[in-house]
C-alpha cells in the first residue's frame, strides 16, 4: 500500500505502472489517498527514494508479500543469465583470485 498526497496521485500510479504493477484500488484517507497494488518485489528496489522523490518526502509505503507470478520471457532469461554469472563468480570470490 502506498499512501501519498491527493496531487501526487497521477504521477505515483503511472510510477507504479512503469514497475510492472497491477493497481487494485485508490481510496480516499483524509487529505491523502491510499493506493493498493501488487508490484513486484524486483521492481521495488530503491522505491522508497523514488516516492519521498515524487511526493516532496510526503508519502510512504508498507510492503507485504502477495504471492509469485510467471515473469514475462525477457526479463526471465535476464534473471536466468544474472543467476548464472553469480554462480561462476562465486568460486572466484571464495579462493580471493
């Protein structure tokens, strides 16, 4: 859940959006809005800048996990590839070499 400022509103969900999030609700909370969507948690990184950055430092956001999706193709042999350069780097890092 993401709770912003009712001007910030446009700019968060369309933030949310470029991160693969699905939005599932906006509800009003006093002078706020409260948004409800499940991004996932790759796409999550450093989101806490990203938002103080797009609400002046005004909004936060709470984190749960939802459960796991398939990941689109491209972005899966990207992850597949990053899984194998980590492994064959790990044998390097533990000798010191």
């Amino acid at each position: 859940m993401v709770k912003i400022p009712e001007s910030c509103v446009g700019d968060v969900l369309g933030d949310l959006s470029s991160r693969r999030g699905k939005i599932l609700g906006v509800e009003a909370d006093g002078h706020f809005q409260a948004v409800r969507a499940h991004v996932p948690q790759r796409e999550l990184r450093h989101y806490s800048t990203r938002l103080r950055s797009l609400t002046g430092s005004r909004g936060g956001h709470r984190e749960s996990f939802h459960g796991y999706e398939p990941v689109p193709g491209e972005l899966g042999a990207v992850i597949a590839e990053e899984a194998r350069n980590a492994r064959l780097a790990a044998p390097l890092q533990e000798t010191g070499r």
